[in-house]
C-alpha cells in the first residue's frame, strides 16, 4: 500500500521536525487557557460551561486551524520537488494521487490529534472545575468534526499553492497571504458591504450566501450558538445565520473535496 | 532479449533542443556507459525512460512497455544525479520507506545498506552525512527488488577511488543478475574495462555507441610509442626511425595500429641504442574528445 507508506514517512517526519509537538502545544494551551477564563463569570448564570468553552474555542480555532493546516502542507510538493525527491518518489510504481492521499492523510492525523488534545483538555478542566452533572458534549463533538473538516480544506489548499507555486519560498508567501484573506480580510470585507448596504438586499439575500461560502465562516457559524452574544462578537450579527445548518455544513464538507480535487489537478501538470 | 528500448528520441523545452533523434538499445545483463559534455542531453535522456518527462518524437519501450507505466517503473531502479533525502531521517527509514513502495521486504533493504557499506551509519539523520553516504543511499535504494534495468545518473560523483571500484562490483554483479545498466559519467578512465559499450552524446545527437576496441579501431587514433637513448646517440635514433627528439634523450612517434609490430621490430633493431620503449594506445579521454566533437564543425 503505497498511500500508508507515504502517510508513514510524512508522519515520522512532521514528529521529527516538530509539526505535531507545535500543533499540539498550540491547541492544548489556548483550548485550556480560554477553558479557564471564559468560564468563570457566565458558568454562575445556569448556562452549560462547555458551551461556553467551545464558543470561545471556536473564536480561536477559526484562526489557528487554518493556518497549521497551510502550514503543513505548503512545503508537500513544493518541497519535495525542489528537493528532488518527487522525481525519485515518481519513479517508483506509485500514482500521485497515491502521494497527495497518503500526505493527506497524515497531515489530518497531525492536525486531528491536536485538536483532539485541546479538546480533551477542555473536558477535564471543565468537569474538574463544574462536576460532570448535566454537561452536553454535543458541542465538543461538532466542534472536533468540524475542524477537522475546516482543517482538511486548509490542507487542500496549501496543496493546491504548493503544487501551483512549484518554489517552497513563493508557496510560503502565497499561503500567508491566502490565511490572512480568508479569516481575516474576507470578513472585513463583507462587514464594509454591511454598513455601506444598511440592511437592504444585500443584507437578506446575498451577504449570508457569501459568508457561509467562506469554510472558516462556516465553521464559526455553525459552532456558534444563535443566540448567544459571542455571535455578535464577531461582527457579523444574526443575518449571518440566515443560510442555516444545511448550507454551513455543506460548505465544510465540499470544500475539502473541491480543494482536495483541484490540489490533485494541479499536482498532476507538476513536471519533477 | 531488448530491456530497452529508444527509437529516434528527440526532446524540446521551446526552442532548446536537449535530445534529438536518439535510438539506443540495452539488453539484458548490458552494461553501457553514456558520456557527453555538460547541456549534451544525458539526464533527460533517462528521464523519459523513466517517464518524468514526455518525449517531443520517437518512441521509447522497457520491457515492451510505455516508460512511465507501473509495469515499467517496477523493472526500473534509478539513481538520480542529485537527490536530497529528507535529513531529519535515518538512512535506514528512508531505505525502509523506499522498500515499502516496491513491495520489497525490509531485510532486503538492510542487506542493501551492507552492501553499500552504510550499515554502520544506518541509524544516523541523513542530514549528518557526508556527500558519498548520501550518493551511497541513492545507488542502495536504486538496487532495491533487482531491477531488470538500472538507470544510473552520474553514480561515482562524491565517490572515492576504493568506492568507486567498489561500485563497478556492484554494477558487475547487477549485469551477471541479468540487469541492464545504463550510466552516465564524466570520468572516463574509470569505464575502461567495467563497461561493454560506450555511448557518446553531444549536443543531444548520439554520435557514437559501440564497444570501447570497435571504437578505437574506427577512430584510427595513433598510438603513441616513446624510446628511450642517451642524450649522445637519441638524434641518431630519431633519424633512423623518423620521430621526433624530445626531453633530451627520449624520441617519440605515431603510429597506426597495423604499423605497431614492424615499427616494434624496427626498435628492436636498433640493439644497445635503444634503453626502453613505452607503447601507449589512444586512451579513452582521447577517443571521447575524437567523438564528441561534432562532425559538422569541422574539427
Ligand atoms: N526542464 C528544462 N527546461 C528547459 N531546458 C532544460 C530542462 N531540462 C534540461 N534542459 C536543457 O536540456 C539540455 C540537456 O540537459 P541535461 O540535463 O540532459 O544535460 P546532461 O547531459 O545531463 O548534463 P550534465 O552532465 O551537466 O548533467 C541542457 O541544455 C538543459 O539546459
Ligand atoms: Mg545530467
């Protein structure tokens, strides 16, 4: 099996260059810092603490996940090629898609362990400071599918960069830019139209189309709770949540497809 | 029987003309070097034996299959001409990681690092090698699973003189097995009995593959013949034979090879004249140079 041998080798390497301890410092950390501090002032008001914790870990992990997802991947084709690996990889009875899949593949297991650290540490300092009586782990549970589908379209797309960009220094530029558009710029963005707009049209028909297609808004819509304040925190408001359950989950679930697919595309027309 | 084979193989990249119009066949247990200039087409040449690159005409087959196919890419071992394996792995796991994408059991690839002689450094990151371990881990996974035919670009660069001997055992023992090898090198004096056919490229055109005696037959390449007088009597050699004096008591001349015995016999008469006599064929670096530049320059 060429894919488990591939996902093997880029395993061993993302531990010994410390992607998995960075990653898994990075969530576990802030997942148990906002658990800690988020907490204590709302936890007295009868809401459910792990609600809380997971929305202001989700605030976070709008951020954070993409980019450990970019940065994983940037250095996948770019890299190798210029290293000279790819053509010596590509001369072994193996298909690239076998390549991109088994990278793939690791990559998520990386970003998926983190996560799940994080998370796992938000359930115990939570039930160690609240009592496990009437906690809802629903949220925790959706919260850690969806990052790893937000994470696997990251992934995809730092392939897509990396294959496109065929120079590990230009994929690294491009991706830096494409996370800052993505959590950051695109919001802004939409925010201006808002204003300028002033709940017309735009406001009620086009705008929630738009956020939900953005995967990080997505994933933020669809860990937020309707009504609770943090969904106003982000600035966007309520309209924002106009597009529903259906649509924010279809966006998490194509865009790894879509950007898995146009990465394979891309890699494909890569000459070593 | 034919491993490979290439059939009027011509390469563009726009209006660079890297290989034009090759045809070139190895059969089994072959060993046949490729030489030529900087830029003469050698890399590319193999690399679309190996299917990395498409060819712009001709047609090439391994083993009656398309390059690049699966069925050919499992007959194929390669060692490129510079390859950085990731250093944070051992020479081991990156062996290891090689064997697992051809099928090849892991003991295999162990018995490999013996034979390359890197069991010793098996288990150190790549990245604290030196220049010749990290050439010694190429040819190694280049080897694994008997490949029916060996591409090897510039193996001995790095190598020291014992290493480089010890690879031509190996490519021996690969051409015993039954393997074609192909190899490109820029050092010649090397090649001289380790390989069965020669194979000149410049500037992309195949201007020479035969073995090396054919070759220097039909080169015609003089070959050199030194006597050695005293400094009283090398003029009076010099005329008799009708060479030229040089270095005071030496007298050097040319010959063809079906001039050799008389010109020897010639020598011998001379008796107590002559001290000592040097016969020394056109060697290798001179029959490449007679190859490789181009005809149609007019040199
Ligand atoms: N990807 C490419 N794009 C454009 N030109 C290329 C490419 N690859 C090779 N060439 C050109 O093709 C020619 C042959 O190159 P090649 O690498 O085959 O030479 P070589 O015989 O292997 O030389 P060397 O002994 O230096 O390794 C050169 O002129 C080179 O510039
Ligand atoms: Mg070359």
């Amino acid at each position: 099996m060429p894919t488990i041998a591939i996902a093997r080798i880029e395993l061993l390497i993302a531990r010994r260059n410390m992607w998995v301890f960075t990653s898994l410092i990075l969530m576990g950390l802030f997942s148990s810092v906002l658990t800690l501090a988020g907490g204590a002032p709302t936890g007295t008001l009868g809401i459910d603490p792990l609600l809380i914790a997971t929305t202001s870990i989700t605030t976070l992990s709008v951020y954070l996940i993409p980019l450990i997802g970019l940065l994983l991947s940037f250095d996948a084709i770019a890299g190798e090629a210029e290293r000279g690996t790819l053509a010596l990889s590509l001369t072994y009875p193996l298909s690239r898609g076998e390549i991109l899949l088994g990278k793939f593949l690791a990559h998520l297991i990386v970003l998926g362990f983190a996560v799940a650290v994080g998370l796992a540490l938000t359930a115990g300092l939570t039930i160690w400071k609240y009592g496990s009586a009437d906690l809802n782990y629903l949220p925790l549970l959706k919260l850690f599918a969806t990052s790893l589908a937000l994470g696997a379209a990251f992934l995809g797309i730092g392939y897509l960069i990396s294959a496109l960009a065929k120079q590990t220094g230009v994929a690294s530029g491009i991706v830096i830019i494409v996370w800052l558009i993505c959590v950051v710029l695109y919001d802004l963005g939409l925010l201006g139209a808002l204003v300028a707009d002033g709940g017309g049209t735009f406001t009620k028909t086009i705008f929630p189309w738009l956020l939900v297609a953005n995967p990080a808004d997505a994933f933020r819509l669809i860990n937020m709770p309707t009504d609770t304040v943090s969904t106003l925190a982000t600035g966007l408001g309520a309209a924002g949540q106009a597009s529903g359950f259906g649509p924010q989950l279809a966006s998490l679930l194509l865009w790894p497809i879509l950007a898995l697919s146009l990465a394979w595309a891309a890699f494909r027309r890569v000459e070593p | 029987m034919t491993v490979l084979g290439i059939e009027n193989v011509s390469k563009s990249y726009g209006d660079v003309h890297s290989v034009r119009d090759v045809s070139l066949n190895l059969g089994e247990g072959e060993r046949v070097a490729l030489l030529g200039h900087n830029g003469a087409g050698k890399t590319t040449l193999m690399r679309m034996v190996l299917g990395l690159t498409p060819l712009t005409s001709g047609k090439i087959s391994v083993l009656g299959m398309p390059p690049g196919s699966r069925k050919a890419r499992t007959a194929i071992g390669f060692l490129p001409e510079s390859v950085a394996f990731h250093g944070a792995l051992t020479g081991r796991e990156q062996l290891h990681h090689f064997a697992r994408l051809k099928g090849v059991k892991r003991s295999v690839a162990d018995d490999l690092l013996e034979r390359v002689g890197l069991t010793h450094a098996m288990n150190r990151k790549i990245r604290t090698y030196s220049k010749g371990m990290r050439q010694r881990i190429g040819l190694a996974q280049a080897l694994l699973g008997q490949p029916r035919l060996a591409l090897l670009d510039e193996p001995t660069s790095g190598l020291d003189p014992i290493s480089r001997h010890e690879f031509y055992d190996i490519v021996d023992d690969l051409s015993k097995g039954g393997t074609a090898v192909l190899l490109s090198s820029h050092a010649l004096t090397e090649l001289e009995s380790r390989t069965d056919r020669i194979a000149i490229m410049s500037k992309g055109h195949l201007l020479a593959n035969d073995s090396l005696s054919a070759l220097r037959e039909a080169a015609r390449l003089p070959i050199q013949v030194s006597v050695k007088a005293t400094p009283e009597t090398a003029d009076d050699v010099a005329a008799k034979l009708g060479g030229t004096r040089v270095n005071g008591a030496s007298v050097s001349l040319e010959v063809q090879q079906e001039g050799k015995v008389s010109l020897l016999g010639q020598i011998t008469g001379l008796g107590e004249l002559v001290k000592d006599i040097d016969v020394t064929p056109a060697s290798l670096e001179e029959l490449y140079r007679h190859y490789s530049v181009p005809k149609q320059e007019g040199k």
